[in-house]
C-alpha cells in the first residue's frame, strides 16, 4: 500500500491509460486528453473521492485549461514531492524570470526546520523541464506543518519569503493534508481559513480542528 498521496504532489499515469480507461479519458476536455497522452504529469488536489482513487488536476498551456479529475492508484507510476525538488536549480536561461530567480535565491539560502519545496507553475517546471513559468508567476511553496505554529513564528517565517523579485505564496500543510496560508496565520485573525478536503473552513484551530464527516 503506497504512502497518501498530497496535496501538491505531481504524479505520471501509465502510458496506456487512454485503452485502460476509456470512459475516463473520453469525459477529458481536449486539451486535456493531449495533455495525458503526452506524458504530463497531473497535480494532486484536495478533495474526496472513493477509496483506491486519487483526486488530481490537469493544467494546460493557460490559466483557462485547468480540469479536475481523478485517476485509480494503480494508474500512478510515478510520483514527486515538492520535497524532492529542493534541490532543482531552474534552467539556464529562465532564472531571469521573477519566480525562478526568487526560488534560486531561497533554494540557496533557506534553512527550515520545515520539509518544503515548490509548488505551482514553478515546481512543474522543475521537475518536467518544460516552460511553464511566466514573467507574470507567482512563487508557491508548501511548508509541511504537522505542529502547531505560534503567530510570532509564522511572522517570523513571512519575512524569509520577502523577496523583491516575485510575490511569494506559502501555504502551510496541516494533518490530514488540510492547507492554510503562512501570510493569514502570521496575520494574527481569530478565525483563519483553512482548505480541507471537503472544501474551505473558517476555524481558530487550525491544527486540531475536526472536519465534518
């Protein structure tokens, strides 16, 4: 039984997962279905489905072709972290680009006692080589937060992701893979809004909430 997959992650099908399942692929936009047949990964997404499945995303050549779905496990035969892309320096002739000059500045100088990586436009990049990010991006990043956060701490962390060249959006990964943003817990709000898999909540216990079964 392979680990959870979270959010975030990018995941590649088997090649022949059109004829594996063709009902699935006949329901894909177009895009989409050009999408899997050339080997791009999917992202996994936060929501429920049944047992055995995988709730993830497709992204195509603009913000406009973004299609939700869901693949079986067993369709899965490769998986990346954004953990795993720490180590990724973007290409030679993109670090100009605001998002990838910001990350080779944190990759280089970030000290956590967090796992994080990339996520987004940026993290599909560096993983894929293919050219996602544009001069207009954003800089994602998730750092994984099993424990809970003081305010100060998290404001603390904010000013490390400060950077003049992009905006940077970190997004806190709580358990059971709910998702909070860094800049809204440092904030110091009662109430925050968390990203649970039956959909956002507004909660002052971010970490020890209960989702709604």
């Amino acid at each position: 039984m392979p680990e959870a997959y979270l959010v975030h992650e990018l995941v590649w099908l088997q090649a022949d997962i059109a004829t594996r399942l063709p009902g699935w692929f006949a329901g894909l936009p177009a895009w989409a279905q050009g999408r899997v047949r050339a080997a791009h990964p999917l992202v996994v997404r936060r929501a429920e489905v049944a047992p055995g499945w995988v709730a993830v995303g497709l992204r195509g050549h603009s913000r406009a072709e973004r299609h939700g779905t869901a693949v079986p496990q067993a369709a899965i035969v490769r998986r990346v972290r954004p953990t795993a892309l720490r180590m990724h320096a973007s290409r030679a002739g993109r670090g100009t680009l605001p998002a990838l000059q910001a990350w080779d500045a944190l990759r280089d100088r970030l000290s956590l006692s967090f796992d994080w990586g990339p996520a987004g436009s940026v993290a599909y990049e560096l993983a894929t080589g293919a050219d996602t990010v544009s001069v207009g991006s954003d800089l994602d990043m998730v750092l994984y937060a099993p424990e809970p956060l003081t305010r100060e701490a998290a404001r603390q962390l904010l000013a490390a992701f400060e950077l003049p060249a992009c905006h940077c959006d970190v997004q806190l990964i709580l358990p059971d893979d709910r998702g909070l943003a860094l800049r809204e817990w440092a904030r110091g709000d009662a109430h925050v809004l968390v990203k649970t898999r039956r959909g956002p909540q507004l909660t002052d216990q971010p970490w020890t909430m209960e989702t709604p079964s």
